[in-house]
C-alpha cells in the first residue's frame, strides 16, 4: 500500500523529525510503501520577509540558536527521511497527492487551532486531510492539538472533514473529547511515533558514536531555563542548546539524570532509562501540558512532573523500577502497532 504521512517534519525540533522517521519506519517495518508529504507554507521559510513579519529581532539569541541547529536537522532529513517533492500549498496538495492508498496525519500538534487558522492566508485544513482521492483511507495516529480547549466553530468546520476518516487517535487524554467535539467515532488514546521503537532502533542512528561523559544534563524549550537557573547552576548541569539530532539523543543516553519540559526529551529518558524531572510552567493540566501527563499517568510517572517554581535538587530522587516501567512503555507500544496493522 502507498501511504503519505503529513506531518511537521520540517520543524526546527528534535522530536518532531524523530516522530516523522519513526513512524515512517513502523509503516516499512509493516510492509508499505511511505513517503512523507514534504508540506511546509512559504511562511515559514527562514528569510527577511519572515524574521521581520514574526519579529524574531526580539529574541536573537534564540534566532541564532535555531539557524544552527536547523543547519545540521537538513542533513538528517535527507538522510533519512523519505520525502516527496515540497509543497507550498493546499491546493498543490489537493493537485498532486491523489495517488496514495492511505494517508496519515500525526503525530506531533499537526492539529492545533493556530495552523488550521493561518497555517496559509486564509488558514489550511491540509492536516485535517483534506486532499487526496475519495477513496484512500484517512487515518488520524496519536494526533494532538496542542490544546486542551478547541473553539466550537472551528470544531464546525472540520466536522465534515473528520467524518470521512476511518479511524482517529490520539496522543492526549484530552484530545479523545476534542476529536469528539469534532464528530470523530471511537477516538483512542496510542503512544507517540517514538515510542513504537525501542533504544536499539535509535542506537543505529548513533553509529559508532562514543558516550559522553556521563553528568546532569538540562533540555529546556521556550526559553524557560532562567526561571531554574540557579538551580542548574547548583548542580552543575550541563545545558544542550542547538546539537545534531544524533549529539541530542547521545546526550540524554549519557546523562546520569535529564531535566526538561521536552516531551520527547523525557521519551527518550524512558526508552534508555535515564533517571528524570520533567519542569513546567506550571502543573496544571493546562494547554500542552497533557501530553506528559497522559504518558507518564500510564506508567505512575506523574510524581515526576515539578513547577518550576517547586523545582529544586531535592526533586531529583528517582525512585521507580525500570523493569516494570519499560513492561508498561511496551504494552503501550502494542496499542500503537495494533493500532496502525488494523487500520491500514
């Protein structure tokens, strides 16, 4: 069977390019042909016109810091990812992707209501697939909203769309009621692309790469790490900023103890069992807050989450059993292949 996967591969994000090449390779693994839909808007090319429409002036340090990490992220695209020629538009989607048996949108937020509004002038449904011939199949894998509310008339406009899906999942607890809103029959919750492999699988990509050595280490997105910088400080905590996918993945395995509001850095933690606190803004279950509380609720890991205003050395007392955190991680990721084998 042909199948695209549409997704926000092209993001300047470690776990975003992971989810894209794990679920690829799932798909292969089962038997099918796969290409990823290589859709990314001209706004969010990297350029004058960008930098000063989205103000990045504002924030330079973080400017700079994405330019270099995207740098090496390109090269791991092309390594690895199978990608269809790129489209700029829906309406291109809608006039060269007709070809594919199933398509699949997921996982990543690829249905958070900020694209769907202005993903295009106008706003775009293409992850809501809206393209592709009538009959392929359309099928939503460990989608996720980026949200925990969804306004009632943006839900009215993509009913008709999520009615022609065959099957709907989701990454989050929350999203099962949001993709209801939406008009979706028999939502279920399957773990995130990554998860569907275990550390042997990302072993390979190391290669022959060395093991750094092994100390604390702090992934912190969206420029929270000040409001835990003293604590950081006090532990000597080494901070990973704008390394090669590859040197990220290296980094968590070689860490005697990972501290992030990375969801997919804390995947990572999970599959080659570093020791863990997961900082957030807050504790609430609030916005993309979800995602972590939905994962790490199936494995009891919820004592693992701290506000960054309760974090401090005391919360980095791991005191789980891997063994029966990683029998759970694997009962979850049958979930997701059964899930895809059904479907497909």
């Amino acid at each position: 069977m042909n199948i695209g996967i549409i997704t926000f591969h092209w993001a300047t994000n470690y776990g975003a390019i992971l989810q894209s090449l794990a679920l690829q390779e799932t798909l292969v693994n089962l038997g099918h042909n796969v290409e990823i839909i290589n859709y990314k808007p001209k706004q969010y090319d990297d350029n004058i016109l960008t930098f000063i429409r989205f103000r990045k002036f504002l924030h330079l340090d973080s400017y700079r810091i994405n330019r270099r990490k995207e740098k090496k992220l390109i090269v791991f695209r092309q390594k690895y990812l199978i990608q269809t020629k790129r489209f700029t538009t829906l309406k291109k989607l809608k006039q060269h992707c007709n070809h594919f048996d199933a398509l699949i949108t997921g996982s990543d937020q690829v249905l958070n209501p900020s694209f769907l509004m202005s993903g295009e002038i106008g706003g775009s449904t293409a992850y809501f697939l809206d393209f592709g011939n009538e009959n392929c199949k359309r099928i939503a894998y460990a989608a996720s909203f980026g949200t925990t509310d969804y306004e009632s008339q943006l839900c009215d406009k993509v009913r008709p769309l999520i009615k022609r899906f065959n099957a709907v999942s989701s990454r989050e607890t929350t999203g099962l009621k949001i993709f209801k809103l939406m008009g979706a029959d028999n939502p279920i919750i399957v773990p995130d692309p990554t998860i569907l492999h275990n550390s042997e699988f990302y072993d390979k990509l190391l290669g022959r790469r060395k093991s750094l050595n092994y100390r604390i280490r702090a992934y912190i997105l969206h420029n929270r790490e000040n409001a835990i910088s003293k604590t950081l400080r006090e532990i000597d905590a080494e901070i990973i900023t704008d390394q090669g996918l590859e040197s990220w993945i290296n980094a968590i395995k070689s860490s005697t103890h990972f501290i992030t509001n990375s969801f997919h850095g804390v995947v990572f933690c999970l599959l080659y069992h570093i020791p863990f606190s997961v900082v957030l803004k807050t504790k609430e279950n609030v916005g993309m807050n979800d995602r972590f509380y939905t994962l790490l609720g199936n494995l009891g890991l919820t004592d693992r989450i701290f506000s960054e205003a309760e974090f401090n050395s005391n919360c980095m007392n791991f005191n789980h059993n891997w063994n029966k955190i990683s029998q759970k991680l694997q009962a979850f990721r049958n979930i997701g292949i059964d899930f895809l084998s059904k479907t497909i």
